[in-house]
C-alpha cells in the first residue's frame, strides 16, 4: 500500500476592511475634502499595517495605497489650494472693481471740469466768486453745484444745466439729492467722499494742485480715491 505525502492546506485570504474604508474614504474626499480624506489616510496606513502582519491573509494592499494617495491629495487640495486660489479670485474681484469705479471717478471728475469751463464760455465768468483761486468740496459746497445745475443758482440767471451726472445712492457715486429728491445736497465720487474742485478766481489761469503748479487751466478737479487721503497714488484726477 502506498502512502501519499499530507499537503499543507492554505491560509485562506480575506479582503482588509480597512483598505476599502481608506479607499471609499479617499474617494469621498474628492467631494467633502479633510472631512474623509484624513480618515483615508489614517486608516489607509492601519490597513497596510495589518496587511503587513496578516502573513498574506489578508488582501487590499493596492486599495490601501489609493485610499491614502487620494486622502492626502484632497486634503491638500481643500486646505491649501482652494483658499490660495479664493484669495487669488478675490484678489482679481476687488482689483477689477476699484478699476471700474476709478474709471467712473474720472468720467465724473471729468464732466465736472468740463461744465465749469462751458459755464465760463457761457458767461464769462466762473461759478463761483471771489479774486483769489480757491477749491471747493463737491460733498458739502452746494452753492457750486447749484450754479452748475441751474437749480437754486444766483449766477446762473439763465438756470442752464450744464452739469449732467449719474445720481449717487447712500451717499456715494453721483448727485445726492435732499429727503424725497429735493434740492442738491452734494456730489460724492464711489468711495463716498467728495471730489475736489480748484478754480482759477484770479484770471491768470494758472492753478497750484496739492503742490503742483498748472499753467493754462482755469479749473482743475480731483478725488482721493479709495483711501480717501489726500495727495496719495491712488487718487483720480484730471490734471
């Protein structure tokens, strides 16, 4: 009779479950970012660990390593990139917007310049009197644009409108007009302050901006742009 040698029986293998939670934790980061893309790290290491240990009994290497490549990738992703480029389309939104509305500052600044001297080709005369050059603040100074409006105006006997400009809201970007519409209560540029009127009182047509001196201009009209000072770079003028 002959004996058959006894055959080792094999260890029969079995799927990690810590390898298909990584995996399924890792693809779910894509969507909800760190909130399962760590725990895909976390439990992508656990499962190689015991994969390691198992002896071959257990299977999921492959997935282990996906569930932690994913996981870290989209934590990344959702920690580092996504606010570096929010703040970068933020950063380009703001940019975009002042651009606009320093654009609309000039047209503004620039109609007001544009009606002083029609007014003084209309009448000789500027809107405002006095000997001496002077500026005036849009915000506050009523009387000028009064004169400019034809609305309430004592120099302008012919009430001629020669100012013509976007009314403003909340007390920026345009005309701001009294409770109910009534009279003219200032011109304010997109910041909410008010723009800057020299005029040349004198005669000589000859202005001194913030320190500048302007020869052949009998008016000249700025504003302090978005920090609202003064003689800084941001300001929008017309000289």
């Amino acid at each position: 009779m002959q004996n058959n040698p006894t055959q080792p029986i094999p260890n029969p293998t079995v799927s990690c479950g810590l390898a298909t939670a990584s995996l399924v934790c890792g693809i779910c980061g894509l969507i909800l970012g760190p909130l399962t893309g760590i725990p895909g790290v976390i439990t992508g290491y656990m499962a190689l660990a015991r994969i390691k240990k198992s002896g071959g009994t257990l299977q999921g290497h492959d997935m282990a390593v996906a569930g932690l490549i994913m996981g870290y990738l989209f934590t990344v992703i959702a920690v580092v990139v996504i606010p570096i480029l929010a703040m970068a389309g933020f950063t380009a939104g703001n940019a975009a917007i002042q651009k606009a509305r320093k654009i609309t500052c000039l047209a503004t600044a620039t109609a007001l310049e544009s009606s002083i001297n029609i007014y003084y080709s209309e009448y000789g005369s500027m809107p405002q009197g006095g000997n001496s050059d002077v500026t005036v603040k849009t915000d506050t100074d009523t009387v000028l644009l009064k004169e400019l409006l034809g609305a309430g105006a004592v120099r302008n006997t012919r009430a001629i409108e020669f100012l013509s400009v976007r009314d403003g809201k909340n007390k920026k970007n345009g005309l701001i007009f009294g409770p109910g519409g009534g009279s003219v209560v200032g011109l304010c540029d997109p910041w909410g302050g008010g723009y800057h009127v020299r005029m040349d009182l004198d005669g000589d047509e000859k202005l001194d901006v913030n320190g500048e001196a302007l020869g052949g201009r009998r008016v000249a009209v700025w504003s302090d742009g978005p920090d609202r000072m003064a003689g800084t770079k941001d300001d929008v003028k017309t000289c």
